[in-house]
C-alpha cells in the first residue's frame, strides 16, 4: 500500500503544469498567430516544404529529395516532422511554419524547466519570457529553416547535462542522461555531427575548465549509447546504402569543407556573430552584462579576480557562460556564416538573465535594472527611428514605393509601441515596481510581435504562388514546365510537381544524382527551342528582370568576342573561342504567349 502524496508536493507539480499550460497559451497563442497568412518564401522556405512534400509522394523516407534531385544538405528530422504535419493539415503554409513554431515553444517550455529546476519558479518564468520575447528566437521561430530545431536539440542535450550532474546516483539521474543521449541523436539527426560534436565541446570544455570530473560519474555510458546509435544511426546506414555518393556530398562537402573553407559562400568578418547575438537579444540585451557578471561573482559584491578564484562554487553559472561563448566561437571561426546559426546560445543566456532578474523583482531593485533600461529605451528608440527612415525613403533597403505605402500604417503602429515602451516602462520601474516594469517589457514585445505578424504579408518577398497555381489547376500531366535560369524552390511545391531548368541550375546536387542527369529535365537554350517547337505544349516560368538582364548579357558577350576577333585578325591569327551561343530571349524569332504575369515573374507558354 503506497502512501498518499503529502499537500505541498501535490501543490507543487500543480504550479509545474500550471505554468506549464500558462506558458503554453500565452507562446502558443504569440508564436502560431497568423502563420499561414502569406506565401512562402524563395529559396528557404520554399525547399524545407518542398523537400517533404517529395518524401510523401515518392514513399521514400530515407533519401531527402529537391524537385526529383537527391539532396543531401541535411539529415531528414524536420523533413520528417514537416511531412507529418503537411500529411494531416495539407500542403500550405501553416502546415509548414507550424514546424519551427512547436520547436520554438519547446525551447521555451524547456528553458522553464530547466531554470526552474536550477533557480526556483520565478526565474523559471522569466528565463522562458527573456528567451520567447527575445527577436531572434521570434524570428527564426516563424521561419521553416532547421535551425530552431537543432537550437532545441542542441540545448535540451546541454539542460539534461547540467540537471544530471546536480543528481545522486539513482533513477532520477539516470533518466536526465537518458535524456541527453536522446536529445543528441535527435539534434544529430537535425543538422549533421554538430549535433553531438558541439554540445559535447561544451561539457568537455567545462568539465576539464572547472575541474567537474567527479560529477561525470556515474555516466550511463553504455546505456546511453546505445539509445544514440538506436536513433541517430538507422537513417545515416540506410542512406549510405541507398546512395553511393552520400558520403561524399553529406560528410565532406556539407560537413566539412562547408566549415573549413568558403565554399557555401556564405562570407562574413569574425565579428559578425557577436553582433547577431546583441541584435537578437533585444529586448533583454541590456540586462546580459550584469546578469552574467553576478552570475560569475556569485553576488553583486565580488571583483572579477575573486569571482574566478571562486570558479568551482559557481561552477553551473560558467556552464552557461561556457556554453553560449563556445557555440558564439565555434560559428565565428567557421567560413560560412549565417545568422540564424548562433541560436543555441540563446537558451543559455536567457538562464542567464531570467534569475538575475528574479533576484532584482525579489529584492525590488530598480536601481539595478538602470542601466538595462537605459539599453532597452535606446533599442526601441532606434529600431522606432528604423522604421520610420524605411518608411520616408524606401530605397534605402530597395523596397518599392508602392510597398512602402501599404506598410505605412502597420510600421507606424510598431514604432509608435517600441516609443511607448522605450518611455513608459522606465517609468513604471521607478514609480511601480521591477515586476511590472519586466512584465510590461514582455507584454510590449508580444504587442510589437502582433502587429509585426499582421504586416507579414506585406513585409514578403513575392514568389511564385500564383504561377505555380494555374499550373496546377490548368496544365496536364504530359505538359512540360521549365524554369529559366533559375529554380524557384516554392513553385514544386504550389504546383505539387516537378519541373526542369534550363541553363543554371541553382542548389539542385545535380552532380550527385546520375538518374536526375539523365532525366532530360535539365537542359540548356538549345534543347529549349527544339522542345519549344514540338508538338507538346511547354511552360516557362521565368522572372522578369532575367529576360532584359539576358539581353544586355548576352550582347556584352558578343561584343567581347567581336574584339576578341578584331584583335586575331589583326594578327593574322585564328580566334579558337566559338561566338556565344544566342539565348531564346534575345532571339527576335522566339516567340511565346504570356499566360500569367505577377510584379517579378512571368508564366509562358509556346501554346494558347
């Protein structure tokens, strides 16, 4: 007969799930609103709907495929995931963004837990709001990329670590590491070796670092590996057998030649993560430094020297610092650099801030809030001041007038909420409280998200959508449909087919899949005009600006070759270089029908 469960541990796993549904609701409602209000985006959003979409109409779960072209970038995690949700909810757009959105609240709900667990409840909820509020983590969480996902796995390996090590030996603990080499797979199968490679840099960094050695024990290492190779090595046996150049093209190319030289062409200078990380911090960025330094100190008292003279009794609070400046290192050393990359670090430093913050709301501190409130008004002031400069001279960032009309009021509501923020929260600090002035802080930034949401669809870059549509409403399975010069990754999946290329082939690994090759879907101008001639009916999808951009190409190569010629002639020579070849859209003989046209692209056709 088991004993009945005494009052204040019932309370407290009632405050758990209370939280727990409170966070929920209020990130679930702020994270999923207005998703599926616009069209996705080229080339990122377009590819990680596509690339499911494939798997579910072809059946092959273990070879991720782009427009019938193997594609090996990445492992098939959130392929798979999106695959589940297009297979219940349809192929569009919330079906889609959903994806990053759950992982985005599960990096919140986790970073709760985990605070809580270290610091106590208040700075559980303040660490989930500082991390759910912060511009980044938004951002990224609305965008269908893999990097939300590997930010979640990444930092549920490293929570269950630093939970683990705090335990006895006993079930507890044991499930914490269980939880480890799990999350790890899963973050493997996200985003390649990095998954494990990374996060085990950081324990092994800190454990050696800050003399931890004792707390690895004991590691439930055989356990634990098996369950890693149960969940991370199917999928990379299965397409290694499947596909003989898996190895070449996923290993060396994706992992490291992507990461130890240009590549990916993706340049930036050492600094630029720091930048995205201070960037992506915002609103919270001005409470990181004294967070982080009495953190460190172990109190507000302590000098630097001191603080790490002290390093083993504040061990867990250099994990974090660990943490976020390794994975802020690992990136900025890299040779390709993009920003959504330094989301990892973003869970660490939200544990940072949220109990500095506790501390300050316990104590009703205002005064050291100061100086982060000072950084807070200044951001808001300066993004108000932003938009309003976007607004009055849009050519700035190459936005058209006419889209910079429509933004007006949608923009001006946003400035005019960060103003009223950068002002009125300060004040509320001094006047009020700590606590109303950080929920005021999180209740301003969820307003700025709102009404950023609602302006989404003005904010988009235009695709290809309603091109993609007709296709598929009116084309017949024998029709060919090619794009020029280019390939726009979300018409396959409007158009829920795959179509052929002609002359440049953009990311489609078409050296990597012989089948495709040889499939006669990707061509040069030449085998367009004898197809446009046939007896089929052909479609071409092609964007506006490319058709005057061939020509004027196209006539500064023939001027060079006439040169070229002038000066072999001149030296009784023979030029060997043939005359450019002539593209169809400076042939004045190529002839076409337009069949749907929108701002940046045009559907042709060589039939009514």
């Amino acid at each position: 007969m088991t004993a009945d469960p005494s009052p204040s541990s019932v309370l407290a796993g009632n405050a758990w799930s209370r939280d727990l549904l409170l966070l929920g609701a209020f990130f679930g409602a702020l994270y999923f609103f207005a998703l599926g209000g616009y069209p996705l985006s080229n080339p990122d959003e377009g590819r990680n709907a596509e690339v499911p979409r494939e798997m579910i109409v072809s059946g092959d779960w273990v070879t991720p495929r782009l427009d019938g072209v193997n594609y090996f970038e990445k492992p098939p995690l959130v392929y798979w995931v999106t695959a589940a949700l297009e297979t219940v909810f349809g192929f569009n757009e919330w079906s889609v963004r959903a994806v990053p959105a759950i992982f985005a609240l599960a990096g919140i709900l986790l970073t709760y837990v985990a605070a809580r667990r270290l610091h106590g409840r208040t700075a559980g909820l303040l660490a989930a709001l500082v991390l759910g509020t912060s511009l980044l983590w938004f951002v990224v969480g609305h965008i269908p990329i893999l990097d939300t996902a590997m930010a979640v796995c990444m930092s549920a390996t490293l929570f269950c670590f630093i939970l683990g090590v705090r335990e006895a030996a006993g079930v507890r603990r044991r499930w914490f590491f269980l939880g480890l080499y799990a999350s790890a797979a899963l973050a493997t199968l996200t985003k390649g070796l990095m998954g494990f490679l990374v996060t085990g840099a950081v324990m092994l960094l800190w454990l050696l670092v800050f003399n931890q050695w004792k707390r690895l024990r004991p590691l439930y290492l055989p356990t634990g590996a098996l369950l890693f190779l149960a969940i991370a090595a199917p999928w990379h046996v299965l397409a290694a057998q499947h596909n003989e150049t898996w190895v070449h093209r996923y290993v060396l190319v994706e992992h490291f030649l992507r990461f130890l030289t240009p590549v990916a062409s993706r340049p930036a200078p050492w600094h630029f993560f720091i930048w995205v990380m201070l960037a992506g911090l915002i609103p919270w960025v001005g409470f990181l430094w004294p967070a982080m330094r009495d953190a460190l100190r172990g109190g507000p008292c302590d000098g630097l020297r001191a603080s790490w003279a002290r390093r083993k009794e504040n061990a867990e609070a250099w994990f974090f610092v660990t943490w976020a400046g390794f994975i802020l290192f690992f990136f900025s050393v890299s040779k390709s650099k993009l920003a959504p990359y330094i989301l990892p670090a973003f869970p660490a430093l939200a544990l940072l801030i949220g109990p500095w913050l506790a501390r300050a709301m316990q104590e009703n501190a205002a005064a050291r809030l100061r100086s982060g409130l000072r950084v807070f008004s200044f951001c808001c002031g300066l993004l108000a001041v932003a938009f309003g400069v976007i607004i009055v001279r849009p050519t700035l960032v190459n936005m058209a007038p006419a889209q910079a009309l429509a933004l007006r009021v949608p923009v001006g509501v946003m400035a005019a909420i960060l103003l009223t923020g950068g002002i009125l929260i300060p004040w509320l600090a001094r006047v009020r409280s700590v606590r109303v002035a950080v929920v005021g802080i999180g209740a301003m930034m969820a307003l700025f998200y709102g009404a950023l949401m609602l302006a989404a669809p003005l904010l988009s870059k235009p695709g290809t959508k309603d091109l993609a549509l007709w296709v598929r409403a009116h084309a017949q399975p024998a029709d060919q449909v090619f794009h020029y010069n280019d390939f726009y990754q979300d018409f396959t999946f409007y158009a829920e087919r795959v179509v052929g290329v002609v002359g440049s082939f953009a990311e489609l690994e078409l050296v990597e899949d012989a089948t495709a090759r040889a499939s006669g879907r990707f061509i040069d101008d030449l085998e367009l005009r004898h197809r446009w001639s046939g007896p089929g009916r052909v479609f071409l999808v092609v964007q506006t600006r490319k058709i005057a951009e061939t020509k004027r190409n196209y006539a500064a190569a023939v001027a060079a070759w006439e040169q070229k010629s002038a000066v072999a002639r001149a030296n009784y020579t023979t030029l060997v270089e043939p005359a450019p070849e002539m593209p169809v859209f400076a042939d004045p003989s190529f002839h076409y029908r337009l069949i749907v046209q929108t701002s940046d692209y045009f559907l042709l056709s060589n039939q009514p």
